[in-house]
C-alpha cells in the first residue's frame, strides 16, 4: 500500500531529485579533487615535507622545555629523546627539501629557495622553544598544585571510586557525588541524605584548602 500523495507525491519526487543532484555534485568534487592530486603529486609530497621540516623541530623544542610531570625514565625517553628525535627528523626533512629542490630546479637552483628550506627547521625550532617557554610556567604550577591537592585527599581521607553515582568517600565512609566545580570550592551531594552537601574550598590557583565534611545546603 502506497503512502498518501501528500507526503510522497510532488515534493517527494523533487526531493528524491534534488539528493541525487547533491550525490552527483559531491561525486564530481572528488573525482576533480583526485585528479588535481594525482596530477600535482610532487608538489603536494613536497608541500608536505616543507611543512614537516618546521612543524617536527616546533613539537621537539617545545616538548622539551614546556615542562612535563614525569619519572625519570619518562623524562629520558619522552622528555628528551623522544623530543630531540622530532628535532632531528626535521632536519633531516630539511635535507630532503634542499634535495627535492636541487631536482626541481636544477643544480642553479635559486639561493633563495635554499634558504627558505634551510630555515624551515630552525624558524619551526625557535618557534616551538618560544612557545613552550610560555606555556612552561603555568604547567608547572598546574603540576605543582594537582601533587597538593592529591596530598590533601590522603591527608583528609577522601578516596574516588571511579563511578558515577558514587563519585568519592570521605573519611567517614559517607558515599559522596561530585555535582560540581566554582572558582571558590567543590560542591558534592551526600548521597542518601536529602538536602545535604559537602564542599572543599580553593584556594587562588586551585589548591584544596579544607573540607567541610557534610553539612546542611
């Protein structure tokens, strides 16, 4: 049994109409695009090498001095070696942009040209060294205050299960969920006692300060 004309007659037809319409266009900018790649093969490999030489030595410099909250075999490998073999897969990339450029062009391949391959790891380098010089401050302190605030948690006995409908205990076995988080505390509903809430006041940079243990709203 058809459906009614209303809901599959006219307009069903143009909108059948219209999505194949759509589907062709779509398949048309892919076919396009498949073709614009196939046919600039080289030079898209070669834009691609050019923007690894400089975004490789960017990620090592700045993983290297953003600062990490590691072990020492964590530092070791990720810290340091992990970060200066990003480093040196750039210049390595830049190696095969002098190369890629010398083929291109010819062995009077432009000085200029060269230039900008040879400087595509040191500019993606000192860019990521400035970045992470940046970022290193507030990370530390970030690292810093979450050791204290899980100091504080030993130290008042409040323990996370993991869940969800029982987020934390504290140290009176009182089941506790985490509703939500302010500037000033962490607010917790006692789960089972109606109308009762627990808090842990903040300090300035997020540092847990005390527990009110559970109390009236």
């Amino acid at each position: 049994m058809g459906w009614p004309l209303k809901h599959h007659g006219l307009a069903g037809i143009a909108a059948g109409v219209g999505g194949a319409a759509v589907a062709g266009y779509g398949l048309s900018i892919g076919h396009d695009a498949w073709r614009f790649t196939r046919r600039n093969s080289g030079f898209i490999i070669f834009l691609l090498v050019v923007i690894a030489a400089a975004a490789l030595p960017f990620a090592g410099m700045r993983g290297l001095v953003r600062g990490h909250d590691r072990g020492p075999v964590g530092t070791l490998l990720k810290t340091v070696l992990g970060n200066l073999f990003l480093i040196a897969a750039g210049a390595g990339l830049c190696g095969g942009v002098l190369i890629l450029t010398g083929l291109a062009v010819g062995p009077d391949a432009s000085v200029a040209a060269v230039a900008v391959a040879a400087a595509m790891p040191i500019a993606g380098g000192a860019a990521g060294l400035c970045r992470g010089l940046l970022e290193r401050r507030s990370r530390l302190r970030a690292f810093s205050v979450t050791r204290a605030n899980e100091q504080f948690m030993e130290r008042t006995g409040m323990r996370e299960t993991g869940g969800s409908d029982i987020t934390h205990y504290d140290a009176d076995g009182t089941a506790l969920r985490f509703l939500e988080a302010h500037s000033d505390r962490l607010v917790f509903m006692a789960v089972g006692q109606r109308a009762r809430r627990a808090y842990i006041d903040l300090g300035p940079s997020g540092e847990m300060l005390s527990y009110s243990g559970v109390v009236s709203r």
